[in-house]
C-alpha cells in the first residue's frame, strides 16, 4: 500500500464539489485532486510537515492551510470518523518524516502488510516494546505508522542521532552550502506561523545567499534565495515580534521571535 484515500467535497457559493485527499506515503506528500478529471485544475501537492488541519466545531469540516504557499481551503467529511482517521494520520506522517514508511517496505519486501514474523523484526529494529506488539497474523501500514510514532524513535533528540546529525547547532541548519556561500548571521531559535495558532518551531540563519530555516520536529529545511526577496519588516506581536518577509512572487512568509533573545534577528 502506497497511499490513503478520502472522499471529501467544498462548498462554493451554491455549488458542491467532490475533491479526493490522499497520502502518498513513499513521498510523505498530501494530494488534493477533484474527483472528476477538470482539465483546468491542478493537483496541488504539499508536503505533510507544512500542511495545518483544524477541524471545526461541525466535527466532518477540516480547513487545510499551507502558510508558505498561500493555500487555503475547507473540506467537507461524510462521516466524523473519516475526518478524525484524517487527521491522526496526517500527524503521524508529520512526525515520521518518511521513516516509518521506509522501514515498512524494508520489512515487509514491498507488500501490502507485514506478518507476523516481519512486524516483529521491524518493531525490534526500533526497540518497540513487546507488550505492545498486536496478536495478529498480519500488520497494515496505518496501524505500523501508529506504533512507530507511539513507541519508536521519533523524538528530536533520538531522531537526530539515528540520521547521525551532530548535537551541535552551530553549523548552517541545511544540506550543503553553495559554493561561495557563507554564513553571516549564527543560528537563531524562531518559528514559521503557518496560520494564527500554529506555529512551527525550528532554527534560522542568514547567509550571503538565502536565509535558512529548518523545522525542530521533522528537520524540514525552507530555502528563501535573497534575490527573491521584494520586502522585509518587523512588527510587535505582544512581548514577541513578527519578521515578515514578502517574496517577489508575492508570497508571504511570518516568523515569529522572542527580540529578548534573538537580538540577530533585527540585523537581517
């Protein structure tokens, strides 16, 4: 099993359309498409660590935002317990980062579920506990995902020595450096805000070609290239501050800090 399904729709003015969610769990990606093939409309494909789900109060509509993109959108569940399997599962891909994907196909030789013998290979591998491993014959990758987000090694700090990254932040928080790139501002601890409530915690840094910014929790790097950048300004928030940075294609990017501790910031 590569990917989950759900069948959901929106409301536009008077009109109801059908639209279909799904996870592809090999590229950790949600994909929203219509039902029907529209030749004008374009998948639109994000990756889970920077997709926010709220549901509301009615318990079967959950408005979707990418703050990076600028994308919004409120889907309408036929059944509450779709809506709740939804969201669960768009949590636990956002902690997994893939990982839990990779060990499945590992084990499980590409099929569709793991048997009894490779779920415990698998959950050993990762250090879960026995009394935890369900009685069953075979493992589905939605029940896999739970316990590997529940019982494996999805804290930052494990995380972190299981892909071998040095404790340190002191280095840039990205892959590699460019050639001729260099550091100008140390690493700062600031956050993405994806929508009013929702923040992303993380590290950033500014270097004489981009300014990086790299997720705590999923270790998620967001790229901004200098030249694509039409403004930047701060803004008092309370006790905290807004760095605002509204891109040529006019995107617009928040991050939110604390001027007490992060006094680099307003250097940028």
């Amino acid at each position: 099993m590569t990917s989950m399904n759900f069948h959901v729709m929106t409301r536009k003015w008077s009109k109801t359309i059908a639209y279909k969610l799904y996870f592809n769990f090999s590229t950790c990606m949600l994909i929203i498409g219509k039902q029907k093939v529209d030749q004008n409309f374009k998948e639109r494909r994000f990756p889970c660590s920077i997709v926010s789900a709220i549901k509301t109060k009615d318990q079967v509509t959950v408005k979707l935002s990418v703050g990076i993109k600028n994308f919004t959108k409120e889907v309408i569940f036929f059944k509450e317990k779709e809506a709740k399997n939804f969201l669960n599962l768009l949590a636990c891909l956002q902690h997994s980062c893939g990982a839990a994907y990779r060990l499945f196909l590992e084990y499980g030789k590409g099929g569709m579920c793991l048997d009894r013998k490779e779920f415990s290979a698998a959950a050993a591998s990762i250090r879960i506990p026995s009394s935890v491993i369900p009685d069953k014959e075979s493992i589905y990758f939605e029940e896999f995902l739970g316990l590997f987000v529940d019982y494996g090694p999805v804290t930052f700090q494990r995380r972190r020595r299981m892909l071998g990254r040095p404790q340190s932040m002191s280095s840039i928080p990205s892959t590699t450096m460019l050639v001729g790139e260099s550091q100008i501002l140390k690493p700062s601890e600031i956050s993405l805000m994806l929508t009013e409530k929702i923040m992303r915690h993380g590290t950033l840094t500014l270097t004489n070609f981009r300014i990086l910014f790299q997720q705590t929790l999923t270790l998620e790097p967001l790229s901004i290239p200098v030249a694509t950048i039409e403004t930047i300004e701060t803004k008092k928030r309370g006790k905290l501050q807004d760095l605002c940075i509204v891109c040529k294609d006019f995107r617009q990017i928040i991050f939110v800090y604390d001027p007490s501790k992060v006094l680099v910031i307003s250097t940028i």
